[in-house]
C-alpha cells in the first residue's frame, strides 16, 4: 500500500475513534496564549512568589482550560524527585492488600505523593522484576511485602540505594525498617478461643513456612494448646496454603487425616471462606458441625452471609505507619531501623460454636 495512502487511511481512523495527533501542551504554548514570558508560566505554575497571585491564577486557569500536565520526567531531572512510591505486593486480589493500599494512597496523597502497584503474585523472579522496573521509573521510596523465599531480593534491594518498608512481613535477623502485625499474639488468641470454646482438634491450615508470618503465627498457635496443658499438635498443622485456590486440597487432605477436628484455623480470611465453601461441599455446615476462624479482619470492610470470627489488625494504622516511615527514610531523617509491631485481637462473630 502506497505510504501516503496508508497515513490518510491511519488519520480517518484516528478521527473515527476520537484520537487526535494534536501534541501536548506546552510552556510555550500558554506563554503564547497569556501573553506573558515562558519564565512567569514556570513560575507560575510551581506557585514561586515572584508572581503575583493574581497573575498565578489566570495562568493557571489557562493551562488548566488548555489541558496542560507537567512533564514528571522533566522535572525528576531537575529535582531528582518523581514524587512517586512504589507498592509491591504478593496478591492485590487478596482485600487485606486492597484495603491497606487505599489506605496508604489516601495518607500519603496529603503529601503530594502518587502510588502504582506491582503484583508479585507470591514469585521470587516476579519479585526481583518488581524491584527493578520500580527503580527504573525513578521511585522515591518502595512500600514491600516480600515473597521471603530467599533473601536474594532483600541484598538486591539495598544495593539501589532507595529507601525502602517492608510491611505486613518481615526478616527477623535483618535490620530494615518494617511494619508487621503481631501474628503470633493472631496466632495464641485465635486457638486459646477455640480451645476455650472446647475444641481439642483444631486444624490449622497456615501459609508458607518460609513467610514470617506463618511461622509466628505458628508459635502462637502452639502457645495456645501449652497454656492449657494439651499436646504439641503439630500433627494438626497443614502448611502452605500461600494463596486462595490451594486450600481446599489441603483441608481435604487434613480432614482425612483427622477424623475428629472439630474447627479450622485459617492463615487467611480468603483461605477461611475457601475452606467453609470446601466444608460445605462436603456437607458440614459451619459452625454446627465445624468451626472456621480467619485472620485479617476482611469482614470489617467487606459484606459476606457467614460473620466469620477473624482475627484483627488496624490495617489503617499499619498502612499510615509504613507510608509516614518511608516519608521520612525518603526525606532522609536518619536514625536507626523502626520496628512497628501493629497489636492484634479477635473479633467474635458467629463462624464458631461452643461444644
């Protein structure tokens, strides 16, 4: 096809579905159309005080009618600031994430700062290309929730050189910053109310051994059934539910090894519901024939049929305390690692039934 044949043809689409070769506005282009020099509309626009109000408010109003946005790469160059975090999480299908993500956009937009978001989806590799394509587009500080299935990442990150939280895990020999929840006081509530509640049998379905919150979570758990002076139960442990989707083998698996349980632990809210949906497949209801408790709270934000009794953490509280921290590494305060232990506590509902 004859080239200039083909650019008529690529503009008539173009036009078709409203795409327009029009260039963006610039510097120039309002100086053109205020009358006023292409130094006054920087200044101007950057709010300096050389410029009277008045003059800053009518060439504000024309690059806002002209559909002027500043050019971030521009003026990362000048200032070695993009005024952008980066969130890297494991699962942002999971709401415990989505909800601590709103959170944290809505804290730090107060200071000017914008968000995006990198999906790991629990992978170390996928992990690894997080990090690089967050320093590649020059972000002032990463918010973390680390895979953990190595500390590859970890020495990979600090070698960039920016600022960076882990939240919601952490590397307990290694001294970041970090904002966690305290699992194992989760883990110690959610089975002492069980136990409490006289149940003997009580299958936990925990994450990844390798995550720090699964083990602690752990530790509390079995802290539970040594309050009360029963056995270990470590036969009653099932590990490696990372994501939703797994857990029903897992709780099907555990249930034909333990005839007898009479409640389930989840690592998660999502593995909870996924594990009453299994449950009830099965034909046992919940919590008449077996109780479920989660961990995350969802249900504070989220309407479900069953009021799951979970275990909570003000999400609010870790995503302000992880954003203000990374504020202030980005802003080089200085001081040593902080170490925020967000407390913990069980929130009864209906999802467990006293024997």
């Amino acid at each position: 096809m004859d080239r200039k044949i083909y650019r008529n043809l690529l503009t008539e689409r173009r036009k078709g579905c409203g795409m327009s070769n029009k260039k963006s506005v610039t510097l120039r282009d309002i100086a053109e159309k205020t009358g006023v020099s292409i130094n006054t509309v920087s200044h101007a626009l950057k709010d300096k005080p050389d410029i009277s109000v008045k003059t800053r408010e009518r060439i504000k109003q024309v690059a806002q009618e002209m559909g002027y946005i500043g050019n971030a790469s521009a003026s990362f160059l000048r200032s070695g600031i993009s005024k952008t975090i980066a969130i890297i999480l494991g699962d942002i299908s999971n709401p415990h994430f989505s909800i601590m993500v709103r959170e944290i956009e809505t804290f730090i937009r107060e200071f000017g700062y914008t968000t995006f978001i990198l999906n790991t989806e629990e992978n170390e590799q996928n992990e690894r290309q997080a990090i690089v394509s967050a320093v590649q587009k020059n972000v002032d500080g990463i918010l973390w929730c680390p895979v953990q299935q190595s500390e590859d990442n970890l020495r990979f990150i600090r070698k960039t050189g920016v600022p960076f939280v882990l939240i919601g895990r952490r590397f307990p020999n290694r001294n970041v910053d970090y904002v966690v929840c305290d699992d194992a006081n989760g883990g110690f509530v959610a089975a002492d109310y069980l136990i409490q509640q006289g149940h003997r049998e009580i299958l936990f379905l925990n994450g990844p051994m390798h995550v720090s919150s699964a083990q602690e979570r752990l530790l509390g758990y079995q802290g539970a059934y040594a309050k009360h002076g029963l056995d270990n139960p470590e036969r009653l442990v099932y590990s490696g539910c990372a994501r939703a989707g797994e857990a029903s083998i897992l709780l099907e698996k555990a249930l034909g090894d333990n005839l007898s349980a009479t409640a389930v632990l989840a690592f998660s809210d999502l593995i909870a519901w996924e594990a009453i949906l299994t449950l009830n497949r099965m034909g046992l209801r919940v919590p008449e024939d077996i109780s479920v408790v989660g961990f995350d709270n969802i249900q504070s934000q989220f309407l479900f049929p069953v009021l799951l009794t979970s275990v909570s953490s003000s999400k609010s509280a870790m995503a302000k305390a992880a954003a203000q921290l990374l504020l202030n590494r980005i802003e080089d305060k200085g001081g040593d690692p902080q170490h925020i232990v967000i407390p913990t506590k069980l929130i009864i509902r209906e999802s467990v039934r006293r024997l």
